[in-house]
C-alpha cells in the first residue's frame, strides 16, 4: 500500500493532522493500535481533561471536530486564580483581554473520539496496527506491519506518544528527566456548580488544582513526591477524601471522590523533530511538565504548522519532504516548544522552592504581577491562545 503521508498514532495530536491532510486531498494511512471510543452525552466524566485554549478551539473548529462534540460535556472557563496560601491571588480573567472567555476543559477522549467522527472516506485507517521496522530509501520510508505488511510512504509521521516506537526505530534519541515528583488526578463532584474558574495553589509540595466540569464535576489535581502520590493512590477513598480536606483549600467546600489515577512528572524532547522522511510531533517530540496544561495545545500547534507547510508544498508541486518543509517545522516549533518548556520549568522550580529568599520573592512576584497592567494581560493573551 503507498500513500502521501503515514501517521502512527491516532490520539488528539496524530488524528487532527491526519485529518487536516485527508481533507486538503493527500492521500493518508492512519496507523492505530486502539481506535477510539464513541462518548455518550450521559458518560461519565474521563479522568484525562484538558485545558483547550482559543488556538486549539479554533484548529478543532475548522477541522469539525469541535461542532460534533456533546456541548454538555465541554465546561468554559473565564477566570484563571495563582495564590499562595495567605497571599492575595493573581487572577487572570477574560474580561482583561477583552475575550469572552479562556478556554474551555475538555474531556481528551471526547476530542479523539469527534476528530475520528470526522474522518472522510478518503482517509484510510489500519486498526489495530503495529509497527515492527522503518527502512529508509531516497524517496520514500518503508513501514512493516505485523498486522497489514508493507506500508510505503513519502513522509512517516510519529505521533504515537510519549513512549514513541516510531522515535526508537527510527533511531532518533531524546534528553529528559524526572522531576522526582507524580501528578494524581482526583475526579469529583461538589455540593455546588462551578464558577467558570479554574485555580491553582501553590505550596512547597507542589500545586493543588481544580479545573472545573459541566454541573457539579470537577477534577483535582495534586503534585508531590512521587513516594507520597503512591501511598494516596492505595488509600480507600474516604481516607482520600479526608486528606483532600487537610490539604485542599477551604475554597473546595463539600464534595465527594469518584475516581482517582496518577503519573510519574517527566520532561522529554527529541533531539531531533526530522531524520530522513521521518517526523515527530505531540508527545512523541516532547513533553512537558502539566503544570499550566499546555501539553495538548502545543501538539496541536506542531500539527497545524506542519500541516500547513505540507499542503502549500503539496499545492506546488514540491516534494513533501523537501528541507525548505522540513527544516521549516523543525525550527519553529522546536523554539516555541523549548521556550514553553523551559518556562514552566523555571516557574516549577520557584514555586516549590523551600528557601526563604525564593519564596519572599515568589510572594513579591506574585503581587507585582497582580498589578502589571499590559504585560499581565499579554502573558494572559498568550495563555488563552489569542497571543
């Protein structure tokens, strides 16, 4: 089987490029090895959310995906709170951007599932695939498959996650760590609907979050050693639920936990976006620390820079794998992705630190930025998608 493009992964990031290129015309393979699930409107809510800000709306809008999603799952937010424990807080709101909201939390199985709603004819999907080689040639990648033999490809897309095989076999490294932290993800419901608001205290241990659902729902999240995450995933939920109380602010009020998962804090980057006629984007090139939920908006960024270079080449005439293309997308979204990178983790780093001259200048920083005026609304404008 030949095709313009391969993607390998089908997730938000894989399936929405895919998508972009199926609907310009190419012809496109989508390798999968799970497809995706159908969401009922009366579901219940999934523990993986994220923050879709403005830009992603916009790319999920054109494609179609977003109009085929449930509008009763999907919670807007206007109102984004940064505080310290007996600190005033940093609010950043919509109305200081002049936008009629931030984002909105969105349910990451409900995108995939509507973005593969959305598939046209024209787009052919292998599913279950498994991809056992890549070989490379002058004018095409080669892909053997356990399940569907040979695909052929001029450009092989790995978008199939953090733990990308794609990235291995094509031999491309990556450097990273661990932040020696985990990140566990509490789903619950409050005795009152939400305020549009979604905030973010920050302590020694790491951010206490609430990012608001649709009615009563809302999901917590809670970074700390990852020794101390594990101790709470193995408790009853009541034992969780009163160390929620002792550790949450008062400003959470009555609630009740459904159901609890939690992750291991890792930042990655590829040493490379290119090599050859391969290409990586989303995870699978980098990922980031979750702190400010950006990790779905700058895959979502990596597909839409990179579709568009494909289909003004393919528009030309261009080979799809031409430098000018390729070095194009490395370089801008290399940039942009180390510069977010690099930013929360600076920001991480400050707001767990323990030293009293750090966290006198965190509290003064804090309160200067509540009075910032233009730069304020910008690091808002940028954090909402529209910068």
């Amino acid at each position: 089987m030949k095709f313009d493009i391969a993607v390998v992964g089908g997730g938000m990031v894989g399936a929405s490029f895919a998508l972009k290129l199926a609907q310009a015309g190419l012809s496109v393979v989508l390798l999968e090895k799970h497809p995706a699930k159908a969401v009922s409107k009366d579901d219940s809510f999934d523990l993986r959310i994220s923050a879709i800000n403005r830009r992603s709306e916009t790319w999920l809008r054109e494609l179609g995906a977003w109009q085929l999603m449930h509008p009763e799952r999907i919670c807007v937010y206007q109102q984004l709170r940064a505080f310290e424990q007996e600190q005033p807080p940093l609010d950043f709101t919509a109305a200081e951007i002049a936008e009629p909201y931030l984002g909105h939390m969105v349910e990451n199985n409900q995108i995939q599932a509507a973005l593969w709603q959305q598939f046209p004819t024209t787009l052919t999907t292998l599913c279950p695939a498994t991809v056992n080689s890549i070989q490379h040639h002058p004018d095409f990648v080669s892909l053997k498959t356990e399940e569907h033999g040979e695909i052929i490809a001029k450009l092989v897309i790995g978008a199939d996650g953090a733990n990308s095989q794609i990235r291995q076999l094509a031999g491309i490294g990556s450097n990273g760590w661990q932040y020696q932290q985990a990140c566990m993800l509490i789903h619950i419901q409050t005795a009152y609907p939400h305020l549009e608001m979604t905030w973010q205290q920050f302590t020694e241990q790491g951010p206490r979050a609430y990012l608001p659902l649709p009615g009563h729902d809302g999901s917590l999240v809670w970074y700390d050693d990852a020794n101390r995450i594990a101790q709470l995933a193995a408790m009853s939920t009541e034992q969780l639920h009163r160390e929620i109380t002792q550790h949450f602010p008062q400003r959470l009020g009555e609630f009740t936990v459904l159901k609890q998962a939690w992750f291991p804090l890792v930042r990655s980057d590829a040493n490379q976006y290119v090599k050859g006629r391969v290409v990586l984007m989303g995870d699978a090139a980098h990922t980031i620390n979750p702190l400010a939920g950006q990790g779905v908006n700058l895959g979502f960024a990596d597909a839409q820079l990179f579709a568009q270079l494909l289909i003004e080449a393919w528009q030309k005439g261009e080979d799809l794998a031409s430098q000018r293309v390729l070095s194009s997308y490395q370089r801008q979204r290399k940039i942009a992705n180390l510069t977010m990178m690099s930013a929360m983790d600076v920001f991480y780093q400050v707001f767990k630190s323990e030293l009293a001259p750090v966290r006198q200048i965190r509290r003064l920083g804090l309160a200067l930025a509540a009075k910032a005026g233009p730069l304020k609304a910008w690091v808002g404008k940028y954090a909402a998608g529209v910068k």
